[in-house]
C-alpha cells in the first residue's frame, strides 16, 4: 500500500540507487580547480537504522479513525515510510535526512483511494487535532512537505499515491480530468495511450505529481510552449475541512473572481486537491531539439525577448549565461576532435566564451517545420548561431539529471543548490547581476567561493524566469548556516531587485519570509482570512506558505 | 468636475443624441413581421425634470468629510449628476429610467482624482456608514453600479473620471499602467502615441474604463487574439476600506495563490481599483477584416474547433447561428443588385440558409499575411467560403452599434436583450439549443413570441463563448416581468447546459443567484470571507456579486 512503487525515491536522496550517478572526472577537476575542493573520503548517509526518529504520537482514538476512514492497510507507520514523509528533497532536507535527522517525521502516513477517504481523514483529524500535510511525489526543494507540528499532538502525511487514476478525456475539448497522485509518468503514459499529453516537465517530473504541480503552480521545461500548470488547469477539486471546492472548467468566465487561482498553489494549506481538469495537446509525432550560441548573455536574452514577443517562441528556451556554458562545457569536455572543431567554429566566429542556448519544439511534423522556421528567424536576426541538434539531444537525455548529480556531489562534500525567480525584460539584466553577486559574496565571505550559474529558463511577452545553480565547498558542521546565508542573500537580492521570490518552486516553509515581503501584509491576511474560514482548526500543512509566528524551527536549523 | 465630457451618456440610455440610431425601415418591416409588433406613438423617456429620486441623505459631517478628502467640486448632487448615477445600461435600467424612476440614486457623486484621494473617501465613508459604490463608465448591464443601501445610511458614486492618466510605459516589456478611470478610446489615445494598443474592445469600449474592464473580468471582441482582460492584468492596486493590495507585474510566479485574481471580477466589493498594470502590444499596422460563410452553425462551429485547436485563429472570430444570419442580412437588405449576386453565390454553393462568419486579423503587414493564410487554410478545410472584405467592413463600423439600437426599439415597445455564456466544445450545441429553447418557451409563454439570435464569441482551446440577443414586443405595463421572466429561463437553461452565468458582463445584482450555482456556497463562503477582512463594515458596492438576503431591491422589480 504505497502507491507505484516506481515513485518511492531512496529515502536519503533523489531517484533510486539504479540510477545513481557518478561525478565524472571532469566534474572532479573542474571542483578541484575552481572550489578549491580536495578529494576526501565520500561521506555516505547514515544507515536507516541509525536515522533519529520522534515516538510516534498516534493515539487510539485516532488510529481507529484513520483505519476506520482509509482501513488499516492505508495507514502506515513503520520507520521507512515515516522516514520517506519526515522532508522533501530540498538542499537542507538531505543535509538534515544524510546526517540521520528525521526528527519531524510524520507519526503516521496514510493513503486514502478516492476524494471521501480524503473528507474522512481530514474529518478524523480535524476532530482529534492533528495536522495533515498532504504529501504527492515528496520532491518539494523548499520544505512544502516537512510534518511541522505546530502545536498539534501529531502530524500525520496525506499521501496521495493511491488516487492516480484518469477519471475522463474529452477528445472534443482537449480535457482530461486526473486524480492528484498519478506521477508526472504515469499521467503521461495514461494521456499517451489515448493520443495526448500535457506537456509538463519539471526537472522532478519523474516523481512529482499532477496534485503538486497545482499545489504549487508549477512550470515544466516546456511550458514556455505548452504554458505552466496554472494556464492548464481549468477546473478541480479540492478537500477542506469545511468542505468541498468544486471550479468548473469553464474555457472563460467573468462570474466575480477566479477561485480556482486560489487553490492553484495553496499548497496543501486550505486543502487536498482531489481532482483536476487539464488542458492537454495532441502528442506531439516529433520533438526537434537544438543548440544555439549568442556571443553574450545579452544579445542572447535580447533575442529571446524579440523572439518572443513577435509569438516565434519554441517550446522549450533556455539560455546559459556565460559562466554556466563555460561550466558545462568544461563538465562536458572529453578532448575529441568533435569537441575541438567545436570550439574553433565558435572562435571562428567570435563566440568564444559565449552562451549556449537550447531551442525544442513539440508536434506535429508540419508544425514543428512551420514553427521552427520562425524560430531561426528571430535567433538569427539576434545575431544566434545555430549548433544543430546534438547539444539539443544531450541537454534532453540530461533533462532530469540534475538532482541525482547533487546526491553525488554531496557525497563528496559540495553543496549544490538551485534557486529561481522572474522579472520583466526590463529589469532582467540587473536582477541576474545583483542575484549572481549576492551569493557570491555571502559564500566568498564565509571562506566557500562558490560558483554561480544561471539561465533563463521560460519566457513570457513581458518577462522571464531565471534559474540560478550554485556550487560550493560545504563547510563542514556548519552546512546549514552556510546554506542559509547564500539563501537569505540570494532573497533580498531577488525582492530588491523587482523579481519574484519563486517562479516555480513554490513558496514552503524556505521562501515564507519573502511571501510577505512579495505580496504585502493585507493581502497576505486575505489568504489567512480563506484558510481560516476553510480549514478553521489550522490542520492543514502548517507553518506552509503563510509565515506564522509559531512555524516550527525555521528552514535550515539541526 | 465630470471627467472627460465625451464619457457622459444620456441619462435614459446609450451614447449621445448626436449618434442617436433610427430604426431602418428593413428592421421595422422584420419587426412586424416576426415579431407581431405595430407600429404605434414613439415611447419617449420623461423629462430629467420629472424623475423620481430620494431626498438625498447626505448629512453635513459625510459632506465636510468628502470635501476634505477630494474637494468641494468634486462632491456633486445635483438631479442630472444623481440620475446619470442612479444605474447601469442594463435593459431594466432603461426600463425603469426612462419612466422617471430614479428612487436608487445615490447621494452625492465623488470624483476623487488619485489614490490617496480614493482612500480618504473610504475612510470618510466608513467612519459615517455609508455605501461606496465605484462608477467607471457606467455601462453595466448587470446592475453593477446600483447604489443598493442595503441598510446603510446613505449611498455615495465614487466615479473614476478624474484618474485617468496613464502612468507609465515599459516598451521593452510591453506593458503599461493606467488610471482606472480611462475609457477605452482615452486609453488607446495615450498607448497610440506611444506605437502602442491595449486591444481590448468590448461593446461599451467608447464609454468603459479601465477599472470597469479589471472589476468586470471583461472581453472585447478582439480578444480570442489580444487576450481578456484577466490575461492582460499583470498588475494592479487597489485601495479597500482596510488599506492597499499592490500585485506586482511580474510575468509569472509561484508564490502561493494569485492574490490578483481575487481582485480582478471584484466588481467593486472588495475596493477600487486605483491602478492596473496592463500588457500591450505594438499598435497595428493593418486591420482586416473579412466575412465567411458556412452552411450551418454546427460546421461552421467544428471548423472554429479546429482552427483554434490548430493555434490558427484570428484575432477577432464571430460565427452567427443561422437566425442571426438571416436576421442580420434582412436588416441590412436594400435589394440591390450586388446583394442579389451575393445570394445567388451563396445559393449556388449551397449556402442559402447557412451562417456568416467575421473574421479579422490585427498587426503588421507581414504578421497579418502570415497569420490569415493559416487561419484561411484552417476555414477552407471546414468547408468555410470566403466572402471578402466587404462583410467584414459592414461589421467594423457598426460593432459599437448594438445599445444605440436598443435605445431606437425601445423607443417603438421593442425589448431588446443580450446575455453570454461559454462552455466546452462538447457542450457548445446542446447549450445553444438549449438556452435558445429556454428563451422562446418563456416569451412565447407570456404572449410575445421573440426572435432569438446567438453568435459565437470568442474561441479558447477548450471551448467557445456564446452570446445571445432576443427581442420581443414589450408588454406595457410589465415590461420588467417580462424581462425577468426570460432571463430566469436563459439563467436556468445555462446552468442546467454546463456553462457560465456570464463569459463577460460579469455578474452584478441581475447574475447573483446563479453565482452561488457556479461556484457553490463555501466558495462563496471564502469571498465573503476576503470581504469582510477587506471590507469589514461592508460599504463596498454593497448587493453586487454576492447573494445577500438584503440586497436590496431585486432585479427588475419597480
């Protein structure tokens, strides 16, 4: 009774062992070179055993209710599963879970099957007071998951991993109406059967869930094209203690506020979302991805934007800024002769030490023809130098690689960590300036200089996202702190500088400090004014996207 | 002190007397015909003499109040500034107007000309318990600018006309800020200087605002290209009775739920709106325009299905049913020789019977050309038959035409009517029968067989607007129980069809019954909710949007 079991990822990192990955030895050069990082014994996890667990805290009464409400094989309480639910798989997280804290686990971790085993779950611990967090693939980097206590006797997690079916297709519409556990696989493999897809790939896809994507307003790696979650979702279902939020899927409407755009990233703090209506394409017969080289960040986000704003966008944009194109070329590097004719082609042409950029579009051959001619169009009129597909196909085999790289990484004692935002092309250049900057200073000053890539990663009339990586030596016994004040400097930088705190990674507990800042007091208090009139007893996932007085022990503390 | 002059309609109807429309002998012949009407004495409003209003209840501790906050010209009361307050556009409003019956206007009128102007009239306002109802053009047609008491003391306007700058430019983001008191063509003054266009052109575009488009979750007739309002809003500000929400114009974010979409559709309840930050586009270089024709609204409604789903739409597409279409080219019949050629063109092909299509394409020279050969490739593979410019052209010039038309057949005892809806694709038929049946059953019920007439609106990937005309001899002396009892019977039929209660009049008093259908009461329950913290003495717009038991008088009622 754990769902599929392909979704169960190791309990102290990303994925499943079978795709552990190994630091390739240009990596290790590289870190040593630029980290000034020494090769020392890998620093493996603590055994499962030796993992520090709170007593479980479920009491009678409110075992008999869960049983009562899901039965006794859907509640579960055993040291895996209330490990697997203790955290997400943020930076933090796997410091904390490596180091064998899993001290906020969930006393119990129950999978209800259908929408009324979720209203008896929440009604059995609404009256026992207990907090629910509802928990879909677990892959939150920004502590969305973690059971904070809050004040409550237990926690327990709602895993949504029993409810992963497709209710319907509407051909006609192009709708599908999903149940919140299927993973971003499953879903598509279901959609595929039937022609269609939805077309949305975070870089967690393999085990992030349709229920968390809405939970946290997601975007995938090609919603540039097939548009973010919240372009998609059209109707759903949600569980309050209260009672049931019911958004039709109407195409349009201007019947008073959209109350979907409540939910659509409430993230499990009003309620369990249930059910969702998505728009969803036709699968695409071809998928043609390429390279692109701009002799700067620059030109090349100048290009983006026209290219954009004249509707010639691909499906998938990204643009490496400079440091990160050095990065991952030199990570890349194996000295053959293809590499080095590379290499004279873009000095030849005054691209040394430029960016690299990655361009897919998905469809049908006639569009992706039509669609890509428009595309070279607007690149090569920004002065875009096309590379073909084979940076295309590598970055798509290496599309959700990244946070099995971090697990090995922090086997050896690198911090590597992710953090993003969005701002209008106006301000694009100096917020990507003055966030680089940022972290660098907070880890040179702490004796870690790091490295600091980032790209632009979706792109809109009147704006884009970035996506900033950082790489550092960890100080050892000290990573949280050290964690923290890259975090905290890498905020101010965004909120000064006119971005938003998260594009797509949602807000947690790690960015709530910002949420207030972002959105302003009054506006946060008409969401606190909603949770309270929905969910009255403050069960659902608290210390989650509201920042509370009374959060549990903030992001990054042991 | 009333704003830009060319925004003040006549009190008992649309537009000016300068543009004041005559009923065309065609359209009084098919009257007679389809409709059983005689010609009898033309029906003039009262004189603004004798209009019924309350005594006004502004007492002198509000009015020294108002005037410290805006001024003592912008505090007005006198009888035409309280009657062209005193109610929307809406069929009933003119009903009721035009026999002198002002009894709902308010107070005073306040035209408060910035932000913090705004803010000092709510204060006033809320410390002597007085309802606030915010007035941008006027031009509801759902009795959204009533100033329903509902137990307050008094009842003020507070009309927009004074904001109506715009603020600021980002050409490289393409957006702009605007005052919400801009009515749409001030608002495209100031963008086309600029190269720029907002491109959203509803119906009442000549007199509505800004602020009137973001409360009212508007659409305009181009905006299955430009996009509705809701897609355009990056931003906005707001003032409510317990201080300001600021949503800031990024592209897009992740952090928590879009508090901005709660504000816009707000219809007032929640605040004023004070600012909006906009997406615009470069202004057009070229407009075209072009008829179609289809043998039948359900083929004509598949090849928009596909076009749509193929992203080959145009900016503007409208489909009539068959009895729009037959009714619109009897109203324009002048029997000439190319109108009998056209005839003969259709009859030859087959078309005799069948539905017109508008079709039109905004940009530039080369995005015009680009674009109209997909969308003419998408029409022809649905068995669509071009008809040229000439359609198209027709249409343009009379698309602000309809409410000056209304004000012509009520002056002959006609009733005219328009209501919208939208749905999915696969409910787009069944719905169009369906509320068309509901309306004919109602009138033909009470004696007053109607002609009703339906078009296609605007398209979405998952579904289509429908948007709906009937007229009806009136019965004189019920004239608003007739009315009521025809759009209970629509409201009905579209709730029970699957669609909307409204796609773009928003929902005022006259859709708030069904508003609680839609969404369901613990939606609800969270709206009023964010009231009440926003609002908490309640004096914003009080009987709009949401259902009360004291909403004042109900609809259509005298």
């Amino acid at each position: 009774m754990s769902g599929d079991p392909a979704r169960r990822m190791r309990w102290w990192g990303w994925g499943d062992d079978a795709h552990d990955a190994a630091l390739p030895d240009a990596a290790a050069n590289l870190l040593r070179d630029e980290l000034g990082w020494t090769e020392g014994p890998v620093r493996r996890p603590v055994a499962l055993d030796d993992v520090r667990l709170p007593d479980p805290r479920l009491n009678d009464a409110l075992r008999s209710r869960l049983v009562e409400a899901v039965g006794s094989d859907a509640v579960r309480t055993d040291r895996l599963e209330r490990v697997l639910h203790s955290a997400g798989k943020s930076y933090p997280d796997l410091v904390r879970l490596r180091s064998g804290d899993a001290l906020e686990a969930p006393d119990a971790v129950v999978y209800p099957a259908s929408h009324e085993e979720v209203v008896g779950v929440l009604a059995a611990c609404g009256d026992e007071g207990v907090a629910v967090v509802p928990f879909g693939g677990g892959t939150s980097v920004v502590g969305g998951v973690d059971p904070v206590r809050d004040g409550f006797a237990a926690a327990i997690s709602l895993d949504t991993g029993q409810m992963d079916r497709l209710v319907s297709v509407d051909h006609r519409s192009l709708t599908a109406t999903l149940e919140p556990g299927l993973t971003g696989p499953r879903a598509e493999a279901w959609l595929a059967a039937r022609g269609l897809t939805l077309g949305h790939f975070p870089q967690s896809w393999e085990y992030a869930t349709i229920g968390g994507f809405v939970a946290t307003r997601s975007a995938g790696q090609a919603s540039t094209g097939y548009g973010r979650i919240d372009e998609l979702v059209l109707g759903l279902r949600c569980a309050t203690p209260a009672g049931d939020i019911a958004a039709r899927a109407f195409p349009a409407s201007a019947a008073g506020p959209a109350l979907r755009e409540l939910v659509v990233g409430s993230e499990g703090v009003l309620g369990v979302i249930t059910e969702a209506t998505l728009a969803v394409r036709p699968a695409p017969a071809e998928c043609h991805y390429e390279g692109w080289s701009f002799r700067s960040f620059t030109e090349g986000a100048e290009a983006f934007r026209m290219m954009e704003q004249s509707d010639a966008s691909p499906d998938v944009a990204r643009l490496s800024d400079e440091e990160e194109t050095r990065l991952s070329m030199a990570m890349a590097s194996t000295g053959s002769a293809t590499e080095r004719a590379g290499r004279a082609y873009l000095r030849a042409r005054g691209h040394e030490g430029g960016c690299i950029a990655i361009i897919g579009h998905e469809g049908s051959a006639e569009e992706v023809a039509r669609r890509r001619s428009r595309t070279r169009e607007a690149l090569k009129r920004g002065d875009g130098l096309p590379l073909g597909q084979r940076p295309g196909r590598a970055w798509l085999r290496g599309r959700y690689a990244g946070p099995y790289l971090r697990d090995a990484l922090l086997d050896r004692g690198v911090m590597a960590e992710t953090l993003e935002t969005a701002t209008s092309w106006s301000h694009l250049e100096s917020l990507h300036a003055q966030v680089a900057a940022a972290l660098r200073d907070a880890l040179r000053t702490r004796g870690t200089p790091p490295l600091v890539l980032c790209h632009v990663s979706h792109l809109y009339r009147s704006g884009a996202s970035l996506y900033f990586t950082f790489l550092a030596r960890q100080e050892e016994g000290a990573e949280l702190d050290q964690w923290r004040a890259a975090k905290t400097a890498a905020g101010e930088a965004i909120v000064a500088g006119g971005g938003t705190i998260t594009h797509h990674h949602a807000v947690g507990r790690d960015h709530s400090p910002w949420m207030a800042r972002e959105v302003g007091p009054l506006a946060l208090d008409v969401l606190r004014a909603a949770k309270e009139r929905l969910d009255p007893d403050g069960i659902m996932n608290p210390g989650k996207l509201l920042p509370t007085a009374a959060g549990g022990r903030p992001a990054g503390t042991t």
